[in-house]
C-alpha cells in the first residue's frame, strides 16, 4: 500500500493564498489464495463454498452461471433463499 499526500496553493493576483491537501492511497491488487472447490450433496442437505483471499477491503460478491445458454451467462446471485451470505466469503446454499 502506497500513501502520497498532495497539497495545492491557489494564489490570487492581490497576493492571498488558500492551502489545500488530499492524501491518495494506493491498494495492493487482491489476491485468490484459495478457489472455491465444487460440491455434490443430496437434496436438503447444506452445502458451502469458500474462497480465500488477501488485500485490503475485500468485498466479495458470488455469481452464478446458467448452463446451456450462448455467451457469457454469468449473474450476482439474490440475497434470499436458497442463497445466504452473498457478500461474504463463504456461500452457505439449501439444497
């Protein structure tokens, strides 16, 4: 992580100044330490994924994917059943 703070001094013609300052923080990309592994259970039973990750702030969001369709069918799952925990990094599923 990288931190560089920046300061800006506006000057009018009669001779007064005004100071600024931001300070940018640049993250480290994430990284997968871990892929979510498939999962074949019977139907009522539980079933979770987890992937493993590093970096700052990490927010996760799991998507789905709808066989048999043409093109990339990728969508974010619901918040709702069967799906819990969609912004986590563990995907509990009702089967």
């Amino acid at each position: 992580m990288n931190t560089t703070t920046y300061t800006v001094v506006a000057t009018t013609p009669g001779g007064c100044t005004r100071t600024a300052q931001v300070t940018i923080t640049v993250n480290k990309r994430p990284v997968v330490t871990t892929q979510p592994a498939n999962n074949v259970r019977c139907t009522g039973t539980d079933a979770v994924f987890t992937v493993g990750a590093t970096g700052t702030g990490l927010t996760y969001q799991w998507q789905e994917s709808l066989t048999g369709c043409p093109g990339p069918t990728w969508t974010n799952l619901p918040n709702a059943a069967p799906y819990v925990g969609k912004t986590h990094q563990h995907l509990p599923l009702l089967l």
